[in-house]
C-alpha cells in the first residue's frame, strides 16, 4: 500500500524516483506513529485513564529514545509490545491504588538502572561512540528533570502526577534492564558460535 503511494507521487512528478526509498520508509514511520497515537487514544480511553495515560506516555517516551532498552524483534512485535505496556500502565493507573512507599522505592531503583546501564543499544542498530555519550548525557539530565518533577509532585500531594511519572520511570527501568540482558544473551550466544 504504501509503496504504491509512493509510486503514485512519483508518476505525479511530485517525488522523484531517486528519492523512492526515503519516502518509503517516512510514510511507513509515520503510520507506524500515527497507529500509536490511535492505539494510546483507544485504550486509555477505554480504560478511563486518558490523562494519566498521557502523562505516563511523555514522561516514558522522553526518557526511553536516549535510554535504550529491549526492542522487539519486529514492528507487529514492537507494536503489541507498546500496546500491552500502554495498557498495564493505563489500568494500574485506573484501577489500582498504588502505595506511594513501594512504586517510589522502584522508581528509584530503576532510575539507577537507568543511571548505570543507559543507554542500551539494541543489537541491530549499534551507538556509536559519539552517540553514546550524546544519549548518556541527555538521558541523564531527563532523568533528573523527571525525578525532580516526581518529588515536586510528591510534596505537593498530586498522586495524580507522582504516580504517573513514577510509572514511567519505573517502566522505563525495567526496559533497560531486560534489553541489557537481551544484549548479554546476544553476546554470550556469538561466543558460544565462534568457539564452536
């Protein structure tokens, strides 16, 4: 479909064939987006959460580009995976009563892990070592600004932002993690072939 798109504004003498390949993949990046943002907008709304969800989502989304974490081996799987995280976020947020004790000690706990293995790359797309250090200074400075949001929130007594943001810190923790022993398995497995 899209590429017929393409092809279609390429007969028009809109875009030139040379430029075929770049137009692809924008237009196949921003439906992608665009089928996020419906997703976000649907589920949260069916859930009742749609602030909160919101808040979450700019605090996670922040944080997470100069992060790193897992990455799904596809983008059905990133799509599904994003969807489910959207909407566990969504009805904890709804519909439990999270005890400020516990998600703010895992937030901090993730924070760390954000602080000490950030940014993780993903395997198929290596940082090289200029952008390591770009992405590990602006990550370290949204993490800052996001805790002090947090901590704002927490003293003023809004739970409505506290547990919002905590969550996407927190959700953003556990990400790095599970990409970081992603990245361990995937190093420990090409070993294993080159001794082989």
């Amino acid at each position: 479909m899209i590429e017929r798109i393409i092809d279609r504004l390429i007969k028009a003498g809109i875009v030139e064939d040379e430029q075929r390949e770049i137009h692809v993949f924008g237009l196949r990046q921003g439906m992608i987006y665009i089928l996020n943002i419906l997703t976000f907008a649907v589920v949260s709304l069916l859930i009742g959460a749609f602030l909160k969800t919101g808040v979450f989502l700019v605090i996670y989304i922040a944080l997470r580009r100069y992060a790193g974490g897992y990455h799904a081996e596809s983008r059905w799987g990133c799509y599904i995976a994003s969807t489910l995280v959207i909407g566990f976020a969504a009805y904890l947020l709804e519909h439990t009563v999270l005890n400020h004790v516990y998600l703010l000690t895992a937030t901090l706990l993730s924070a760390l892990a954000v602080w000490v293995l950030g940014p993780v790359q993903d395997h198929h797309k290596p940082l090289e070592s200029l952008e390591t250090k770009v992405y590990s200074k602006r990550m370290r400075i949204i993490l800052l600004s996001e805790l002090t949001i947090i901590g704002i929130a927490l003293i003023i007594h809004n739970s409505f932002i506290t547990n919002s943001a905590s969550l996407g810190v927190l959700t953003v923790g556990m990400m790095v993690v599970a990409g970081w022993f992603k990245n361990q398995l995937v190093v420990h497995e090409s070993t294993k072939r080159t001794e082989v």
